[in-house]
C-alpha cells in the first residue's frame, strides 16, 4: 500500500512536467503570406511594382513608378511561406531585403534586413514556448538593442505583449484579444507610466474570414475607421477611409492570369484612376 501511495505522488509531481512536454498550448492563428498577398495556387515569387498614372482625353497613362512600400518581390517557400522579401526605390533598384528562416513547426524564428551593399541593417528574433511566442528581439547592425516584447497569455482569447526600446525598461504594453478561430479582433496598447491607454484596434471579419472593417483610434492619427468589400473573384474591389481628415473612397479594377491571380490593379480614388500595380508572378 505505501508502496503504491508513493507511486502515486510520483505521478501527480510529474504530471504538470509530462503536460508541458507533450501538448501544444493554444496561441493565435498567423496570417497566412499567400492570402496576405491575394495569391493562390503552387507560387514561386512576385514582383509588384506600382506606377503612377496622368489623366489623359482617352483615358489614362502611367507617368513613371511611383514611392511606394508596395514596390516589392516576394520569394516563396514551397509551403507559401515568405522566404524573401525585397524592396524597391522609384528607379527599380533594389534598396533591401529581407530574409526569414522557420522553425519546423513553420513558425518564424528570425528576419534579417541587409541592405543593397550587403551591409546588415537590422535582425529580428523570435523565441517559443510550447509552440507559441515568447519573445521578440529587435537589434540593429551593431547588435544593439532597437526593440523587445514579451510576451504573455490569458485563456484562449487574449495576449499582453510589453515592449522597451533600446533597454531594459518596459515602456508600454498592448493586449490583443482573439475569437475562437484565433483571429486578431482587437487590441488596445498602455503606456508604462501611467497605464493610460495610447490606442484601440478593432477588426472585423466576414463569413468567408476576410476583413471587412478596421477601426483605430490613438494619440496620432486619431479615430480613423477603414471598411473593405470584396468582389465574386474574392479580391478587394473597394475601400472606404474615414478619419479625422475627412472620407476616401478607393475602388479597385483587375485583370488576372490563367491561374487566377490578378496581375494588374488600377487603384481609383474617388472615382479618378490614381495608380496602377504590375505584378509578375512566376509558379512552380
């Protein structure tokens, strides 16, 4: 009998320990790059370049590239993955990239920014437990500290991020809560010294699980509200902004490839053509 009690307490002592080793804990649902970027099917890369364009008494004319963050190539890996992402200037000249690494559960373990001349300009490292962030890293080329969040979990439906610069110091925190697919729908960020709130964020999904609206307010740019809809091939045909600035409504035109996958998109601005995107998509 004594035997088996000691047998017994054995076995609770360890439980906790062969929990932990053997389940996964819940963490947020990541957004997938391939449904980020509107691509589907066996991708290899993209280059988008965005161009701008001049009204003209047949229509339109594109009138040099536009400065955009939208100026980029992606390479992917072969599970859609984002492996490479390079950047652009107005003259089509590579100005970065960065290049990411994985984990074998396909969770980022690093990102690492190089410039044109090879030169490291920044590296982010992210660190698990059981399966979910712990932790971000941001350092510069110096290997200086830029940026660090860590992070913490409350049930299954919100995380407490709390983030320094360049020390030691935690100079605010955000918590972000989730749904029941482990989608983002919200987050409000503190500041550290007198927990007085600095932003909201709140996301909307449709049925089909893409973002219908964003709403944010904060200390900067103030409430700004941002609504989306979506066309029978499943792109974003249209965007309503309304903010502290006033309303912009943004519609969008497509032509798309044999695979289905838009390679032009004419970007109208109050019902005036703006600007167009190019995409050259190569598949596997």
């Amino acid at each position: 009998m004594n035997q088996n009690r000691k047998v017994l307490k054995t076995i609770i002592k360890c439980l906790p320990l062969l929990l932990l080793g053997s389940c996964r804990a819940w963490s947020p649902a990541p957004e997938a790059d391939m449904l980020k970027y509107e691509l589907k099917g066996d991708v290899a890369s993209m280059k988008n370049t965005v161009y701008k364009l001049d009204s003209t008494a047949d229509g339109y004319v594109a009138s040099g590239i536009e400065a955009s963050m939208n100026n980029i190539r992606v390479e992917f890996d072969t599970a859609g993955r984002t492996a490479v992402l390079e950047h652009f200037n107005r003259s089509n000249q590579l100005t970065a990239k960065e290049v990411y690494k994985y984990n074998q559960d396909g969770q980022p373990v690093s990102k690492t920014v190089v410039l044109d001349d090879g030169t490291v300009k920044e590296r982010t490292d992210y660190s698990y437990r059981r399966g979910r962030l712990q932790s971000i890293t941001v350092t510069d080329g110096k290997d200086s500290l830029v940026k660090h969040e860590d992070y913490i979990y409350f049930g299954r439906d919100s995380v407490k991020s709390e983030f320094s610069f360049k020390g030691d110091t935690v100079s605010g925190y955000r918590v972000t809560r989730y749904d029941s697919l482990g989608r983002n729908i919200g987050s409000v960020t503190y500041s550290a010294r007198d927990n007085s709130v600095i932003g909201r964020m709140s996301i909307m999904y449709d049925s089909l699980g893409r973002r219908k609206s964003i709403t944010s307010d904060d200390i900067f740019f103030k409430n700004l509200e941002s609504r989306m809809s979506y066309g029978d091939n499943g792109f974003c045909s249209a965007m309503e902004m309304e903010g502290r600035g006033g309303r912009v409504e943004m519609r969008y035109s497509f032509k798309t490839d044999t695979a289905g996958n838009w390679t032009e998109r004419v970007t109208y601005r109050d019902g005036s053509p703006v600007r167009v995107e190019v995409r050259e998509i190569s598949y596997r």
